[in-house]
C-alpha cells in the first residue's frame, strides 16, 4: 500500500514539474525577420502598385540550361532536359550566381518581412519588377548571434543591423535603418523610398 502511495505521488510530481516547464512565457510569434516598410521619395508610407520579387544570392555559381526554339520563349532549367533538345530546342549552357527566391510576385503591398542569414555578415537583396527592366540590388551589414529568453523556449538567432545601401536605382531612391535591432518583436526596421509605382 506504501508503494502504491509512493506511485502516485511520483507521477503527480512529474505531471507538475511538466507544468512548471510549460512554453506558456515563449512568444507567440517568435519567426525572425528584418522588417521593410514602403515609402516615397518624400517619407510618405505608400503600398508599392507593382508586382515585386525579391531574391538573395548565395556562395558560387551553378550550372543552368537555356533552351531556344524559333517562335517560342526561351526556357531555363537547372538539369539538362532531352526531351526539348528531341522537340528542336537548342541547348546553351553556361554559369550564373546561385541564388534562391525570398519574396515571390508580390504586389499592392505596403512591407515585406525577409530572414536574415545566420553565417554571412552582409545579405544581398534583388529587387526585380513586373513593369521595369531594371532591378534594384540592397547590401544589409549585420551580426548575428544567438539569444536564450528562457531555456524552454530555446535559442533564436537574432541580428544587429550595422549598415544598408542599394545600387542600380530602378525604382529604389533611397534606404535608411530606422531599427538596428532584428528580433521577433516585428518592429520595422528599414525604410525604402521609391521613386515611383506607389501610391
């Protein structure tokens, strides 16, 4: 009978010391990004009319596949494709920057929240548009290191944000950091001016 006592008051002092080690404190939203807000040329917030990709480049190149055929679009694969070459495409290879897709065709936006790397100090963001040729290129300059708010809700990596500048200016006047902290908060944390296609 003592033992059975002694069961059940193990197991209830298990049950409570996995209450006590609940998530209950842990953010709700705990995703890192580096927030954008949209404004113009003048500071005034816009929502951006045109249709927006973002991507960022990544170490080395890879190997990619153009295919032509008269009175047909070009396409571009990362494997070689037989059957085009069999329909009477013809091949082109060659070697372009690796690089992966962060914001895909989004328009009539206002921001956009993109991660951060965690092994770079510098992330290079490219702007391509639906209605320009042009693209805008942004250089972020930041740290990043771990953080632990409490040992149950487990390490986040967040950053500090040193510099930003842009190139090419197609649509891009200008970006300011306004917040050089990265955190889950979801603070903004760099402006970019337009020049244009806002409203």
């Amino acid at each position: 009978m003592r033992f059975k006592h002694l069961y059940i008051a193990t197991v209830a002092l298990a049950f409570l010391l996995m209450g006590g080690c609940s998530s209950s404190n842990c953010p709700l939203d705990s995703t890192v990004t580096c927030n954008y807000g949209f404004y113009d040329s003048n500071g005034t917030a816009v929502t951006y009319t045109d249709t927006i990709t973002v991507t960022t480049l990544l170490p080395g190149f890879k190997t990619v596949y153009t295919y032509k055929k008269l009175g047909f679009s070009s396409i571009t694969f990362d494997s070689r494709n037989e059957s085009l070459i069999e329909e009477g495409y013809t091949e082109t290879v060659s070697e372009t920057r690796k690089d992966t897709i962060l914001i895909n065709k989004v328009t009539k936006v206002s921001s956009v929240k993109i991660p951060m790397s965690y092994f770079h100090d510098t992330d290079t963001l490219i702007f391509k548009y639906a209605s320009i040729s042009g693209r805008d290129t942004l250089y972020i300059h930041h740290k990043s290191y771990p953080f632990v708010e409490l040992p149950e809700c487990g390490t986040y990596r967040f950053h500090t944000i040193s510099s930003v500048e842009s190139s090419n200016s197609a649509s891009i006047d200008h970006v300011e950091v306004i917040n050089k902290k990265v955190n889950y908060e979801g603070d903004e944390n760099i402006s970019i001016f337009f020049n244009g296609v806002a409203e």
